[in-house]
C-alpha cells in the first residue's frame, strides 16, 4: 500500500459530492460526440493512460533574477520532494513518474528506490546540472561545462553527467536530458565554431556512456544566462547534434525556450518527420523563458503541439514514444497546485487533439480549403472536454476535482507544521 499522505476516504466523500453532476456531464458531452462520430468512451481510455512526468524542483517554491520568496512547507530535500509528487499524481492520476536532478537530488539510490516505491512513484529522465557550481567542485562552469576552452572543466562537466546515468541505472531511469548555460554574453567573446565542437566532442564522451536501452536528449534555447549566443540556440542546432551522436540521442523541446511568435508546432512536426523528437518539458510563457503553468497564456497552442503528435499517433510514426514532462518555476502559487493544474491542462489539450475530425481535416487540406480546415481545429479545441478528464481521475480512484480536495486535505499546512520555514535567498530559480 503507497504511503499516501491525503486520506484516499476524503478523495472518495469529496468524489461523491460531484458525481451525479459530473454523470450528467459525461453523458451530455458522450451524446454531442457521438454525433461527430467519436466514441467518448474510446477518448477518456486513451486520455487516462496518458501520463506527463513532474520536475522534482517543481515542488518547491521558484524565484525571479532578483530574489526569491519561499513559501510555506518547502521540500526540505528529494525525499520531501517525493512526497509533494506522490500527493499529486494522488490526486490527478496523471503524474506517476518523477524527474530529478543532480546534484540538488543527489541521494543513496537505494533509499531512494525503496522512497520512491513506497510511494507508488517511478523515475523520469535524469538531468544533470552544470550550469551552475556545486559546493566543493573544482572547477568553475562561469564560461562553460561541456564546451569550456579548459579541458578539465569540460571533463568534470562530462564525468558529472555520467554520474547521473549511474544513479538513473539504479533507480529505473532511462534517459538523460543535458542542458548546459554555455554560451556568450559579448561579440568576439567566443568562438563560434571550436566551441560548438568541444561541446560535440563533450556529448560523445556522454554518449558512448549511455545504456543500449537509454535516450539521451539535449534541449536547446535561444538565451540565458548567455544572452549574446548559446551552444544550441535553435532546433536546428539541436537537429544536428542529435544527427552527429547517433541514434539513442533525441532532440527535447522546451516550450518556452524559444522567440515569442516561434511556430513550435512546425518544429515539432519536423522533428517528428525525421525521427528525432524525444520529448517536451511544458510550460508556457508570455515574453521569453517565463516558466509559467502549461496553458496559462496561450491553450491553443499547447493543444497545437497535440495535434501534430496525435497525427503521429495515429498514423502509426515508427518508434514514436515521446517523453512528457512539465518544467516550471512557480512564484506566486502553491506549486502543488500548478503541477496538479498543468498536468490536468496537458490531458485536456491531448484530449481534444484526439477529437479532431482527420478525415475531414485531410479533405480540407487537400483542396486548400484554409478556412475550414481552421474551423475544423477549432472544433475540437472549443469542445468543454473536462468531464472526460474527470472520469479518467474518478476511475483510477484519483479526485473529480484535484485542487479543491488538495485544499480541503489542508496538506500545505501539514507539512508546513513539519519542515523548518525556508530563509529567503538570492536571485534564481532554484
């Protein structure tokens, strides 16, 4: 039995105060459907085996470039992390695989496996951590990790990393996602070239490493902290080092590394269209990397993003089996409640992704009929599908409506009588 922390009783009494309205809900939006020729029990089986793993760094409170304003209850460590994780996929039924991160996460792998186990938890993509120093190492990646002009600064980068593969063995990872801050913050500062092929030569080294049965993804983004360039700035770069390292390495796409107006949607596909798409860390953003919750500036493109990877889906993409993980910096919120938000607003735009008429769609296509083949995505994106997303969650014992039970659990104010308050610190995100 998982070591729950929100009594799985109070789940099922609050459940049962909205079931009758969400029967009603169901069977309403199943008839509507079912006029379009879509089976609505067909939909919520797909949707309630769709999962999207959470950031272990997730849980805790963000900060700004300025500062940082910790919250009540913070994670003392991964062990407290694990179980703000396990109280949201608890309730959301959404969220059963955790990813971490070295060395914030650094623990015996024993301890936990067993932690993780107890909770009913499994373990995401490692991600290794070289844009910032740890306490005690003996280099500095100031200007650069795995591209730096010093040769053993960019051999601790690299045995960094695979220290990370070793732990993820242990614990039943089975990829690794490197993402480095090198870069450039001044023309002439860098040399463009012999330092995007240190950095190749850094990510063989990594790559010759990888288990046969593990993924390596790199993730790009167009700036910070080096603002002037970045070593993979762009998904064409990212492209290439997937293309140079061989056939276990992906490309992951971060939705908020990228421009405003950025058509990540094309990327996607194109990524899909030439096999190396390994997966997405989702957030949304207004003006750059903002780190916001899935959904919460711009839904429709979230559910763009879902419409080019149920076509793949359904077109059958040979050895098409993405990585799904949310990656946010929460400031403002109970980041319990904008993982349990986001996991819930990634479902629903997968949801309606799988509603989408491709018949008719293919025929407007073809006869570059743009204005209904607009209103054709539009359809499904309008469509209220949030009494399918609820059935999923009450079928699989998780909560009709999540926040509202995380509230009433009064879950942040157990744990925050357990864990010492947090002191303010500086500036970052961690």
């Amino acid at each position: 039995m998982a070591e729950f922390r929100i009594a799985q009783d109070l789940i099922a009494s609050e459940n049962d105060k909205r079931a009758a309205a969400l029967k009603a809900d169901y069977e309403a939006l199943g008839a509507n459907l079912a006029r379009r020729g879509v089976d609505i029990e067909a939909v919520t089986r797909k949707v309630a085996e769709f999962f999207v793993a959470v950031p272990s760094w997730g849980v805790g409170t963000g900060g700004t470039r300025f500062a940082r304003f910790p919250g009540t209850g913070e994670p003392r460590g991964i062990f407290d992390k694990l179980d703000d994780c396990a109280a949201i996929n608890q309730l959301t039924q959404a969220t059963p695989n955790v990813s971490l991160h070295i060395p914030w996460d650094k623990a015996d792998a024993r301890e936990l496996k067993a932690k993780g186990d107890a909770l009913g938890l499994g373990f995401d993509a490692m991600n290794s951590n070289t844009f910032s120093d740890a306490p005690g190492q003996a280099h500095s990646y100031k200007y650069g990790s795995l591209s730096h002009t010093d040769a053993a600064t960019r051999a601790q980068a690299v045995e960094h990393n695979l220290e990370c593969i070793e732990i993820g063995r242990a614990i039943g990872s089975k990829a690794l996602t490197v993402w480095v801050g090198d870069g450039s913050n001044f023309p002439g500062q860098s040399h463009f070239t012999k330092a995007f092929e240190r950095y190749l030569a850094s990510m063989a080294d990594i790559y010759k490493a990888l288990p046969d049965d593990w993924k390596l993804f790199s993730e790009h983004k167009m700036y910070e902290p080096a603002f002037y360039s970045t070593i993979v700035q762009d998904w064409g770069t990212n492209y290439l080092i997937a293309q140079t390292l061989g056939p276990k390495a992906y490309c992951l796409v971060d939705l908020g590394h990228h421009a405003p107006n950025t058509n990540i949607e094309m990327i996607v596909a194109r990524l899909i269209q030439f096999g190396k798409l390994g997966g997405f860390h989702f957030n949304d953003s207004k003006y750059g990397d903002d780190d916001l919750d899935a959904g919460a500036i711009d839904p429709y493109r979230l559910f763009l993003v879902f419409n080019e990877l149920v076509d793949a889906e359904q077109r059958g993409v040979n050895d098409f089996n993405p990585a799904h993980m949310i990656d946010q910096s929460h400031n403002v919120t109970d980041p319990i409640e904008s993982l349990i938000n986001s996991a819930n607003e990634i479902r629903r735009a997968y949801a309606q992704a799988l509603i989408v008429d491709r018949k008719a769609l293919d025929g407007y296509q073809q006869d570059n009929d743009a204005l209904m083949a607009s209103e054709t995505l539009k359809r499904a994106y309008r469509a209220d599908v949030e009494p399918i997303l609820a059935e999923a969650r009450r079928r699989a014992s998780g909560a009709i409506d999540p926040i509202a039970v995380y509230r009433a659990s009064g879950y942040r104010k157990k744990v925050a009588a357990e864990r010492p308050v947090s002191v303010a610190g500086g500036g970052g995100i961690i």
